[in-house]
C-alpha cells in the first residue's frame, strides 16, 4: 500500500481525476489553478490562524487534526497533492504553493538553490516549530486550568 510505485500511482490518479473534474467546471487551467490555491490558502491558513492564537476549544482541535493529516499526508505524497495539482493546472514546474512567495524571496536575496530537498526539509522544519508551538500552547493552556 505505501510501497513508492503505488503512491506515483495513487498521486497520479487523484490529480488527473481532479483535472478532468476541474475542467468540467472551467474550461481555464489556470483560472481552475487560481480556485485551487485559494482554496489551499484557506484549507491550511485558517486552521494555521486558530492553532497560532485562537481559543483552546473544539475548533483548535480539529485545526489541529488538519494540520496532522496535512503533514502526515505531504509525507505519503512527497509533497502537498494540492501543490502538485496546483503545479499542473498553472503548468510552472517552479510553482511552491503557498512557499512560493518566502521561496522566491530567499532565492532572490539569498540566492539560495531550490531543489525538492530543500522545499521538503522547509515543511518539515515549519511542522518541527508549529509542533514545539502548539505544545507550549497547550502545556500553558492545562497548567492555568490547574491554578
């Protein structure tokens, strides 16, 4: 089921399905690729916004829940699905997602070289300080409910 020929696989038939079905709404690739980055924006950046100051309740944990899957499937995927669709639909093989404006930054300043590696050890290192955040949230959060 993991095996690596069978996740090309899986990846490859989810985007070509989300294609087919993309084109049956707008005929535009690109304006189909618009839709989907903005609805990437708002699948990871609101959950991102309740998780960095909103209430500790019901809606943090499933933002938090989101934020798992999403780690957790970037791993299955080796990179974000909807990324990789956005990438498609744009046709730009230097398309990052919602990296794509801190990427083109540190490459522009910094001339740093974006390789595959590079943009995954970024995901992994934001999930490494979003994970010590959340703890440090939810450690402060339990030891107030105690006072």
């Amino acid at each position: 089921m993991f095996s690596l020929e069978n996740r090309i696989k899986t990846t490859n038939l989810i985007l070509d399905q989300s294609q087919v079905f993309l084109k049956n709404l707008n005929e535009n690739q690109p304006v189909s690729g618009l839709v989907v980055f903005i609805f990437h924006w708002l699948f990871v950046g609101i959950p991102l916004v309740i998780i960095l100051v909103g209430k500790i309740n019901l809606y943090f944990g499933l933002s938090l829940i989101i934020w798992i899957m999403v780690y957790l499937l970037h791993f299955y995927f080796n990179g974000c699905i909807l990324t990789k669709l956005e990438r498609r639909l744009f046709n730009d093989k230097k398309w990052y997602g919602p990296w794509t404006f801190l990427i083109l930054i540190l490459d522009y300043y910094n001339g740093v070289k974006i390789t595959k590696e590079f943009i995954n050890n970024v995901f992994f290192c934001w999930g490494i300080l979003l994970s010590i955040f959340t703890f440090i949230r939810l450690f402060y959060f339990m030891t107030e409910k105690k006072n």
